[in-house]
C-alpha cells in the first residue's frame, strides 16, 4: 500500500474499519463521512483495513484511490432485493434493512481477518454492519458509529406517508431494538449529534451507555464548480434511492415549488440524481456525480426540502466549504448547531421557501455572510485534526474497557 508504512507512528492502532458500502468516490453523505475519517485517521499513522461489499460499480480508479489510505477488501455481494426482503421481513423480528445488508460472505472475510492478524479495534459503520460481524468468538473491543438513527427515520417516513405508516411504524420498533442490542454490545457508540445521541442512548444517558458525541470532520475551503448553471437562482436539489431524498423531491414539487415560481420567476432548479425519469416539472435533470464537487456550482443555492432527517446533512457542510448557500428544513438542518439567519436560512413551507429564495437572490452580502458563518463553524466544530484526536480517545477507551 502506497506509503502506508511510512505514516505509521509510535502509538498507532490496527483498525478494522467495516461498512456496508466503499467510501470512494464520495458520492453521498454516508460515504463522503467514511471518506474524510479514514483519511484522517491514515493521516496520523493508523493502520487500516476496510471491508464491505462490492456492490459491483467500483471502478479500478476507486480502489487505488482508496488504497492510498488503507487496504481495502471488498467483497462481492449486493443487497437483497427489495420485494423479497420486504415480504421476509413481515414475518421476521429483524428489521428490513438488516435482511437486506446482511452477508454470509462478508463475515467470512471479517473472520479471517481477524485470524490473520492482530486487530486493535473493530470500526462498525452503521447499525446494518455491526450484525454482519461473526458470531460465537473472541473479537477485538468494536466502535459502532451511527451515521443517523434509523428507527427515527422510519418513524418520521410513518409521518410523511401515509399509505406505508403501518410498515414504517413495525420497522421503527424492530430498528429501535436492534439499535438498542448494538449500542449494549458495542465497547463505545459514537452519534454525530446530541439528539441521536439520547435517541440511541435510550433515556439512560449518554454516559451511562458509553455514548460519544463526534461530529464529522469537514475542511472549511473548498473549491466549487466553474460552471455556471441556469436559472435566477439557479436551485440545486439531491434527488437519489435514499427514501428521505425521495420524499424531499417529491414534496418540494408538489408544496413548495409553485410558491417559489411566483416569486422568483426566473429561478430554475437542478435535480442531481440516479431516478430515470425527472421530477416534473424539472427542465435540468443529471445523474449522481462521480466527484462531489460537480454539484455545488457558483452562484447556486442549496435547496434541502428534507422532512425525515437524522444525523447531518453532509451536503450542507459541503456547501458551506464550496461557497453555496443554503435554504433548508428545520430538520434537515437539526445537529448542525446552524442559526437561522447566520449560517443558513430556514424555511418550512412554500411561501418560507420562496421568501428564503427571493431573499439569497437579491442581497449578495446576505449569501456571503451565509458561507463566512458556515465556514468559520466548519474551521471550529468540524476541524479535522479535533476530530480525529476525539476518535482516537473512543477507540483506546473501548480497548480499555475490552481489557
């Protein structure tokens, strides 16, 4: 692995880092997460080794990339599919999710690992992989990070949609119960937030269940885009399979989207995505970017309609770091410790929307001053070097309660 050797330094730790997806490229908040941490952590001297599946899309590129910080061993295996999982799961007590994440291959590459080699600290990336690691044997002291709490998203998707409510609700109480036996049998759990923080701890208390608030870490300058995209203002929306996504295009077009044309008639928005067919009435349609950086555009708005939100929108930081304001949901924006005003501004309805809009659109300053505030918050509560330091203190933490 290209200069992994040299980077090791005395008090370095073996870190088996497992997740139910490559971080490269970082293409989504999930995997731009597990991307900026296992560069930090190679940055100071740790030794990696990344399992997770190859959901078959990973190009050659991808995997120099990756191994330039770690080594990774993905494994062949995709997730269930949808339909057959979904009837599974009604007569099963394991969450849907689970069923479709959970891979006989992929603990057997977890196993051997294991016995090929001393592992410091198993590094679980969401609730689906913490039930892929085996069963029945001596393990290193494991880390799970929860990226969001699902069972609270399934309970906001019972909210939203009503036809599903009867499924969502049954999943959240199998989720929430799952999630409840990962943070009991993980060494420490790291939330990204205070209130999945208390949701995960489960009224006991953060520190009665060994629970870590570490925010992701985030660079405070970024470049943007060069080119310019059409429309005044020209909207960007993340579009996408993730339910949540799904939901936040189809209601911004429904609810919010006519209240915006009429104050704003020239703005045009900007649907990136992997859906085949574009929201009506979107004129700008394109599939996800293979690099982030394609999407944040100058002179364009973040537009986050998000009504099922947990964890942190990896999008806003990243907006903020490329220059590009943000309009955004009260929960789209819960965790970032934003103020409506300062570092973003809040909208919960069409004629909220639309008056956030109209305002970015027309006061220059008031858009500087947006991603000078988001910027200067990035440089102090997402500053990588803290970080990282805090996810060194939860690992040796676990391996001290593990001995």
């Amino acid at each position: 692995m290209t200069g992994l050797d040299d980077r090791r330094m005395t008090g370095s730790l073996r870190i088996l880092f497992v997740a139910t997806k490559p971080p490269y490229p970082p293409s989504d908040g999930g995997k731009l997460l597990m991307w900026n941490t296992i560069r930090d952590l190679a940055a100071r001297g740790h030794d990696i080794t990344f399992i997770a599946p190859d959901l078959g899309d990973t190009p050659a590129e991808a995997i120099e990339q990756i191994s330039e910080h770690c080594r990774p061993r993905l494994v062949s295996c995709r997730p269930g599919r949808l339909l057959p999982s979904l009837l599974k799961a009604q007569f099963s007590q394991t969450p849907l999710s689970i069923l479709r994440h959970h891979h006989r291959g992929l603990q057997q590459a977890i196993h051997h690992e294991l016995a090929k080699e001393h592992v410091d600290v198993i590094h679980v990336e969401q609730v689906q992989s913490f039930f892929n690691l085996p069963n029945g044997e001596s393990r290193p002291p494991v880390v799970f990070r929860a990226q969001n709490v699902e069972s609270n998203l399934w309970r906001m998707v019972a909210g939203v949609r009503p036809k599903f409510s009867w499924i969502a609700r049954r999943e959240a109480r199998k989720m929430a119960a799952f999630e409840a036996r990962a943070v009991r049998a993980a060494a420490a759990t790291i939330a990204l937030t205070r209130p999945d923080g208390r949701a995960l701890a489960g009224g006991i208390g953060l520190k009665a269940a060994n629970i870590h608030l570490i925010p992701p870490s985030f660079p405070a300058k970024l470049s943007a885009a060069e080119r310019v995209l059409a429309g005044d203002p020209a909207l960007l929306l993340l579009a996408g399979g993730w339910l949540p996504n799904k939901d936040s295009i189809r209601w911004f077009f429904e609810s919010i989207w006519d209240d915006v044309r009429r104050e704003n008639p020239d703005a045009a928005t900007h649907v990136f995505g992997d859906d085949q067919t574009p929201p009506a009435p979107s004129k700008f349609h394109y599939p996800s970017p293979s690099e982030s950086r394609q999407f944040f555009c100058e002179g364009a708005i973040l537009v986050v309609p998000l009504r099922v939100a947990s964890g942190i929108r990896m999008k806003i930081l990243e907006a903020w770091a490329r220059g590009i304001p943000v309009v955004a949901t009260p929960e789209a924006a819960s965790g970032l410790d934003a103020r409506d005003g300062y570092e973003l501004l809040l909208a919960g309805n069409g004629a909220e929307f639309a008056a956030a809009i109209g305002r970015l659109r027309g006061d220059r300053l008031l858009r500087e001053r947006l991603v000078d505030l988001g910027r200067k918050l990035l440089s102090t509560r997402h500053y990588s070097d803290r970080i990282a330091v805090l996810l060194e203190e939860t690992y040796r933490d676990a391996m001290d309660r593990g001995r």
